[in-house]
C-alpha cells in the first residue's frame, strides 16, 4: 500500500529519487528493515501482554530434560510477533496488484490461525494434547487446498502451473499433468497439499530449542528470496537456464520481511528465550516456506533446503517406526536415538543448548548456499 502512495506521488509531482521504490531489491531492504523494527519494537509489549493474559509455556515434567524445567511460564504464542511484524512489511512493500500478493499473505495468516487454535487450547483449556491430529491436518489440507486451486486454476498461470524444476537435472522439467491437461489437478493437487503440510509440521517439530526454528526459518527465508528474485527476472532466468516466472520476484519482499521479522524475533528467543513462537508461529513460518518455494516452482530443492527440518522429522519417524516394530516382536521398544526430535538426542548427549542451536545454523546456511549452487550445478 505504501508502495501505491509512492507511486501515486511520485506521478504527481515528479519527485526526484522516488522511482528507487520501483526496484524490488530497495523495497526487499525496506520490508526487512521495517519488520526487524517491527518484531523488537513492539515484540516487548507483545510479550507483556501474553505474561498479563498468563499465555505461559507449559513444560513437560515426564521427560529427562531439566535444563527445560526453568523454562516453565516462559509466554508462548510469540508467534503472533512475527506474523504481525511479516504481513504489515509486505502490505506496505509489496506491490498489491501483484498475483501472489493475497495468497502468500492467506497462508500464513491461516496456518497461523491454526497454530493459534492449537496454542489456545493447550494454554488456555490447559489441554496438553491441543488440537486434535485429524482437526490440525484437516486445517493444513483446506489451506493447501486453496493454494492448489489458485496455482493451477488462475489464468495467468496456466502455460506452466503444473511444471516444476529438477535439481541437478538441465533442460528437462517435470510435468505434473502427465496424464492429460484435464487430469493435471490429480497430482499437482496432492503434491501441494503434502508440501504444505510436511514442511508446516517439519518447522513445528524444530521448534524445540531456543532460537532453533526462528533462525533455521530465516536462513531459509534468505535462500527463497533469492530463488524468487532470479526466477521473476528474464535476463537472470536466462542465464540461469531456469523457469521465468512473471511476478515472482515480488515474493522476494515477502521473503525479506519473514527474515526481518524472524530476526527481531531472534532478539528474545535466542537462549534464554523470553518468548517461544508456539505452533502460532512454526506452522506460519513452515507454511510460508512451503508456499513460496511452490510458487516458484523450487519445491524439488525443498529436501536439501530444509534439511535441518527434514532431519529432525526423520528423526521422529524413525524413532517411533523402530519403537514400535521392536515392542511387537520383542515386547518392549527400543529407541535408536536418545530421544526425538533430533535436538534432544544432542541435548541428551551432553550438548549445551546454545551449541546445538549454532551448529544447526551453520548446517542450515551450507544447506541454504548449496541450494542457490544448484541452480548452475547441471
């Protein structure tokens, strides 16, 4: 919107310096800036007022982990600081005529309201399970679901919707209407809904040690934004030997304002945290991640891109798969790690938490540096 006033002004008057607001790299700069002033400006009240509203993190006392104890009536829900200090940024910056203005904004608002639902129920009806497994899903599946819809169904889109990018791979897409145009929908449709959801419930299982998810989230959101930028520009597309998506490039300042607002969040979630995101926040910030690498056709990189996410849910599978498998043929499980996610396999190890924090940083920017790598390794 602030982008429009600009614009309008700059007609007007003929400001001299005002078309630097054209370029999506000045307004991407602004986005972050605005949503890092966001997130610790007003991140303290926010914080404040979920104390005053006792919206406390309750912590499980059945598990071996006592450096989590002193984090009992640390104020959940934080989320709430980046979604707000996300969406406002891209209203302002964002140019609204642009065709994913509205549905990146929807995905993260709803899965947000979903987390929020969730964090609701466990904090304030003091239910530990929250939201039911099938209602949660069910929530992911109706917002990919939307998103699947306006990919495939809006005109604009419809010479490439169900084309996707294969990493390592030159000259060769994959087709998701392989078996007919009309049938297109048959894949596409599932594949869009198990992205969302998979990298939605990826963050939220990361999200388990201070500043953990928010900084993966950010690195994340860093390595998006430049996937968005190339693709929405012909000459950089070109060159790259990759898809030339129209409009993509404005995902660049929703991807600098989910950093900025990531990292103003980092400002009191990094140990020890005053704040924790709550499932408000990790399904926002998984859906989100999910969503854009969909819309710029990169959900194939996903895997290596988030691969902190994708280890700690791995983790998860195999603990429990194992656990199982083992009670029924021997009649008592075994684990294979420590203890699941991943992060508290460390932590039982003997790990400091801020350790296994930074490492996993470090992890995720190799991961984020070989991602943008592999758009010229083929």
């Amino acid at each position: 919107m602030l982008y429009w006033l600009l614009d309008l002004l700059d007609g007007w008057f003929d400001l001299p310096g005002f078309g630097v607001f054209d370029y999506i790299t000045v307004r991407g700069a602004l986005a972050a800036l605005t949503a890092l002033i966001i997130s610790v400006g007003f991140g303290k009240r926010i914080i404040r007022w979920l104390q005053k509203k006792q919206l406390k993190e309750t912590i499980r006392t059945d598990i071996d982990l006592p450096g989590h104890l002193s984090k009992a009536g640390t104020p959940s829900m934080g989320g709430l600081i980046i979604i707000l200090a996300t969406v406002l940024p891209t209203v302002l910056w964002m140019r609204p005529e642009n065709p994913y203005f509205v549905p990146i904004l929807f995905v993260m608002i709803a899965l947000g309201g979903v987390g929020f639902l969730d964090d609701y129920i466990k904090i304030i009806k003091k239910d530990k399970k929250g939201l039911a497994g099938r209602v949660k899903v069910a929530g992911q599946v109706t917002v990919g679901l939307a998103l699947a819809s306006f990919l495939y169904f809006y005109p604009p889109f419809s010479g490439y919707s169900t084309i996707t990018t294969i990493p390592f791979v030159k000259d060769f897409h994959i087709d998701y209407a392989f078996l007919g145009d009309q049938w297109g929908w048959v894949v596409f449709f599932p594949v869009v809904i198990f992205v969302l959801t998979g990298v939605s419930n990826a963050v939220n299982l990361t999200d388990g040690l201070d500043g953990l998810a928010s900084g993966t989230s950010a690195i994340a959101g860093i390595a998006l934004g430049i996937l968005a930028y190339v693709s929405g520009r012909v000459d950089f597309s070109n060159f790259l030997d990759i898809l030339y998506l129209p409009g993509t490039g404005e995902l660049a300042v929703f991807c600098a304002a989910m950093v900025g607002a990531c990292f103003g969040f980092l400002w009191y979630n990094t140990y020890p945290a005053e704040v924790f995101m709550g499932d408000t926040g990790s399904l926002a910030l998984g859906g989100s991640i999910a969503a854009v690498a969909l819309m710029v056709h990169k959900e194939l990189l996903l895997p290596i891109l988030c691969g902190v996410f994708m280890m700690e849910t791995v983790s998860v599978i195999i603990q429990t798969t194992w656990f199982k498998i083992t009670k029924a043929r021997y009649g008592e499980g075994r684990r294979v790690f420590k203890m699941a996610p991943l992060h508290h396999h460390f932590e039982k190890t003997g790990w400091a938490e801020p350790k296994i924090v930074v490492r996993f940083w470090i992890v995720s920017i190799l991961l984020a540096v070989f991602t943008i790598i592999t758009l010229k390794l083929r």
